[in-house]
C-alpha cells in the first residue's frame, strides 16, 4: 500500500510528465498515451515504464533524457529508472479524450 508522500510524489511526477512534450506532436507525452506506468517506490525511486510513438522518433535519445531530468527535480523523488518498451506499440488509441480534441481527433 502506497503512503501518502508516495502519492503526493506520484501526483507530482504525473504533473512534471504533463510538461514534457514529443517533438513532433503538440501534446504532452503523458496525454499523448507514452506513459504506460509510474511505480513511486518507497524511500522515493521512480520507475516509469513509456514508449515513443515510434521507434524510429527522432526523440528516441533525447526525450527519457528530458523526462529522467525533470522528474529528478521533482521533490522527494531520490531517483528515475525509464524503460523505453516498444510492446505494446503505441497507437492513437492510447490518447486522452483532451489530446485527441487538442489535434481535432474528435
């Protein structure tokens, strides 16, 4: 069972994630659906699991860099391990309803 600092942190990283965006697609990375799972684990590691909308992104180096970076400067958080998965692949299904009006999915 997840403590409330653990929540608290999760809720924080969900935001910082909310600031990070694909290059080429003006949404951010967790409404566009790359985030497939944020583990806070006690002591305040952070494990996110996240893919890329495609393996060939030009963001394939940059962005975990971007996002490890960002979630390190999230208070509480004593550390980021990001696993880059291709399976499952990422599709347009995996965006939020607010992504797909942003890009007038709808």
């Amino acid at each position: 069972m997840e403590s409330i600092n653990e929540l608290v942190i999760e809720a924080q990283v969900l935001d910082t994630l909310r600031t990070c965006f694909d290059p080429e697609i003006p949404v951010n990375i967790y409404d566009l659906g790359l985030i497939y799972n944020v583990n806070v684990e006690e002591g305040g590691g952070v494990a996110i699991t996240m893919t890329l909308t495609s393996p060939h992104c030009p963001a394939v180096q940059s962005l975990p860099a971007e996002i490890e970076e960002k979630v390190k400067g999230v208070s509480g958080v004593s550390g980021v391990k990001i696993d880059l998965v291709w399976d499952p692949p990422w599709d347009s299904s995996k965006m939020s309803e607010a992504a797909r009006l942003q890009l007038g999915m709808m």
